[in-house]
C-alpha cells in the first residue's frame, strides 16, 4: 500500500515503468501451465517457433527456441490444443509481453501417457516383453499376413516394397479398423483369425502414423493380448520412427514403420535372389577362365595358319609347274604330230593318181563309171571316159 | 527338385567350376547346368507373380478369402 502511493506520486520514465513491469512479469509468472489453442503457428528458418495461444476469451503471445521444440515429440499444427509450461517473458523495446516455452504437449496426452506407461509396467511385470518368448521372424517366408486397414497408406507402402524386393512372396490381407474405439477388437480379431486358420507364417500388425490418440488402439489390453497368444511371429509396425505403441513390445519384433516391417519380412529374399545372382555371376566367371586356360594351350593359331599357307603355296606352285609342263609337252606333241601330218601327206600327195595325171598319164572308166584295168576290160563299141590332170574327155572304142 | 536343393546344387557347381581339375567336357556341361538352374532359380525369385489376397469374413474358423484389388 505504501509503495502504490509511492508510486502514484512519482513521475516515471517510459524505460522506468517496463522495467517496473518486467520486473514484476518475469519474477511473479514462472513455472506455469498453460493450455490453449495453437494459432498463427510459425517456425522461424532459425529453429524458434513463433506462435499464439488462444482460448475462447482471449489470447497470448507465444515463443518457444530452438533449445527446446526439439524435444516436441509432434508438429504442432493450427487449431492443436497443446499444453506448455514455462515463464512469462516483456520485451522492453516493444513493450509486449509473451510466454516463453519450455515443454510443449498435445492436450491430455499427459494422461495418457501415465497411463501407457502404467500398462507398460503391468505387462512387463506378467512377463509379456520377455526377450527369451521372442519368436523368431521367418527369412524366407511364404505367405506373410498384414493386419492394418485396407485403405490405408501404410498397406500401399508394404504391397509396393514387397512386390519390389520379393515378388514372390504371397500376401494376405486382413482389414481391420485401426482408430476409434472399436479398433482394438477388430485388430485383435484379424490376429487370432490368422492364427486360428493358420493363414501365414508372418504377420505384420501396425498402421502409418497419426496422434498420440490415433495410435491407441495399439496400445489397448485386446490388442496385447491378442499378440501374446499369437502363434505365428507378430512384427509391429505403428506410426512413424518416433511413435510407439505397446504392441511394439509385446510383439516378436518392432519395426520404425510399416514400410520397414516390409523391409524386415522381404530381406531373407532378397539376400537369396541376390546370393543366386552371385553364384550364377561366379559360375560365368570360372567358365571364362576354363576356357580361356584352355584356348592358352591350344598352339597359337596364327602359327598354324602360316604353316598352312606355306604348305597350300607349296603345292599350289607345283601345280602350276606341272600344267606348264603339261602345256609344253603337249605343245611338242602338237609339234610332232603336224610334223608326221605334213610328211603324211606328202608321202599321200606322191601316191595320189592326179599326181601320176600330171605326170601325163591317163585314167579309164567304162560307162558304169569303173576303173579299166586292162584290154579285156575296154569293150569294142562302147564309150569309156578318159580322165588327165585338167578334165576328161569321152572316147569309142573301135578294136 | 525343390528350392533349397537347387540353391546348394548351383553353390556346388560354382566350387566344382573353380576346381583346376575339372574336364572341360565335364566343366562344359556343369556350366550348361548352373546356368539353368540359376536362371530358374532366378525367375522363381523375381519373376513369380505373388498372390495378394484379403479375407472378407471375420469369423474366428471361416474366412473368405479373395484376390485383392
């Protein structure tokens, strides 16, 4: 009281009065809770993140640094209503005040958490998580059943990586709603349903990420239950690589995500395709060698090509040695022959009757046209022809 | 002959081919061999068209079950 009239009777600075506020601000509102309605979110390009907490009545200026959104565990988006704790903060040269954050968490999630934690230790205390029931994820599975909702992204991502890296591999489907209240007993149905048909021989339980909330079903009795008494090894597969679920450990292996569940169920098959590769690659390979060992003890051929030109140019220039010689000696044949020719008709062209014509003598045929050789054979009274060198001539015979 | 059979027969094939004191009639025919069985080995792996199929019904002991998509 004594310092309020104190006050009012002094005259004060601007620069005085908002260190009078700050003071007053900063050491008065500290270690707060505040809930309210994120609006105007915006993250600075320096890691701050600038923003407005709401409520129906009124609103307050908010910013949290760098040091700390890294331990948020969401994005904080528009309209989220976020509990964050902290002090108040005046910024002189602008003479406004803000709440400077420390922690920051999604409405009721507090709670929630205590209580998932609080089931967390129920069933780790009754010996659910134990390492040693783990069941061992087949590596090359046949038939590999997916419980998660058949609209989901999640599905899509696993039958996309599952039919890249092991095409082979048989997938079974088995819708289940997986938010909302009656998602757990739908998801736990789907788990016992392949078991009691014995439909696969890996499962893979989980959905693509979403809130703290959207993530519950996971996490409920059912649904742990269900996974406990499963049969066939359960990978689970809830949310991204920072969600969790207690069907993370209640199962035989957790995965990040959906796609790497896939990943995890395909890899002893993709390890197989790639090993046959391998081999199939090393048994070309050794081949290669074989021959080429072989082909080195094979006489080089060039050698043996030249051996054969040499023996083919030997024989081809005996060949044509020989056909000259036949050419000569048939030349000399054609010589000789022409020689005897002349003679022979020499010798002929001495014997030839015209010849003894030219030498005046006479040839004499009777009318049939035949030699006549002596006197007996010129009748008296006929005509006979007498032939000389230069033509013939008709005579009688008189006595 | 069945998968895993095939697998170990292409691996001793390989360590038969890598022998130096194999025939070439007998390496010949152990390539011919390894290559086909690989490349079925291969196509069963890749090639295979998987099943993908969803169940309907959500009894406990009778499910249907159709191809999906």
């Amino acid at each position: 009281m004594h310092d309020d009239n104190l006050l009012m009777k002094t005259e004060l600075s601007v620069s005085e009065i908002t260190t009078l506020i700050k003071k007053t601000l900063e050491e008065g509102f500290y270690g707060l809770r505040v809930s309210g309605e994120i609006s105007n979110f915006k993250p600075a390009s320096s890691g701050h993140w600038f923003f407005t907490l709401k409520d129906s009545n009124a609103s307050l200026s908010a910013i949290m640094f760098k040091s700390s959104t890294w331990k948020v565990n969401f994005q904080p988006r528009e309209g989220d209503k976020v509990v964050v704790t902290g002090s108040l903060d005046v910024y002189a040269a602008r003479g406004t005040y803000q709440m400077k954050c420390e922690t920051m968490e999604k409405s009721g999630s507090g709670e929630i958490l205590a209580l998932l934690e609080e089931r967390k230790r129920k069933y780790d205390a009754m010996g659910y998580f134990a390492s040693g029931r783990k069941k061992q994820i087949p590596t090359k599975p046949n038939r590999v059943g997916v419980v998660t909702s058949s609209t989901g992204a999640a599905l899509q991502d696993i039958l996309q990586i599952l039919s890249r890296r092991a095409p082979s591999l048989d997938i079974l489907i088995l819708p289940a709603t997986v938010q909302g209240s009656s998602a757990a007993l739908t998801i736990a149905n789907r788990i016992r349903q392949a078991n009691h048909l014995l439909l696969c021989d890996v499962l893979i339980v989980g959905r693509g990420g979403g809130s703290l909330e959207d993530l519950l079903p996971f996490s409920e009795d059912a649904v742990i239950q269900a996974i406990y008494e499963s049969e066939i090894p359960v990978i689970s597969a809830v949310g991204h690589e920072i969600d969790w679920a207690l069907s993370d450990f209640v199962a035989d292996l957790r995965a990040p995500t959906p796609s790497a569940a896939a990943e995890l169920v395909s890899q002893g098959i993709l390890d197989i395709r790639q090993k046959v590769e391998n081999i199939s690659l090393t048994i070309r390979k050794s081949m290669v060698h074989t021959l080429q060992l072989l082909e080195h003890r094979i006489p080089s051929t060039t050698a043996m090509q030249q051996s054969i030109a040499h023996l083919v140019e030997r024989r081809e220039y005996l060949l044509a040695n020989a056909g000259q010689n036949m050419l000569l000696a048939y030349r000399e044949k054609i010589e000789k022959s022409s020689q005897r020719v002349i003679l022979a008709t020499r010798e002929l062209q001495a014997l030839s009757p015209l010849a003894i014509l030219a030498r005046g003598y006479t040839l004499v045929f009777d009318s049939q046209g035949k030699p006549v050789h002596n006197r007996e054979e010129a009748k008296v009274g006929e005509h006979i022809k007498l032939t000389f060198i230069d033509g013939s001539r008709k005579a009688l015979v008189e006595e | 002959m069945s998968f895993e059979t095939d697998v170990s027969r292409v691996e001793e094939i390989a360590q038969k081919l890598n022998a130096s004191d194999t025939s070439l009639e007998e390496s010949l025919a152990l390539f011919e061999e390894g290559m086909r069985l690989s490349k079925k080995l291969e196509k069963t792996l890749s090639e295979a068209k998987s099943r993908v199929e969803i169940v309907l019904g959500d009894e406990s002991d009778n499910a249907e079950i159709t191809p999906f998509e």
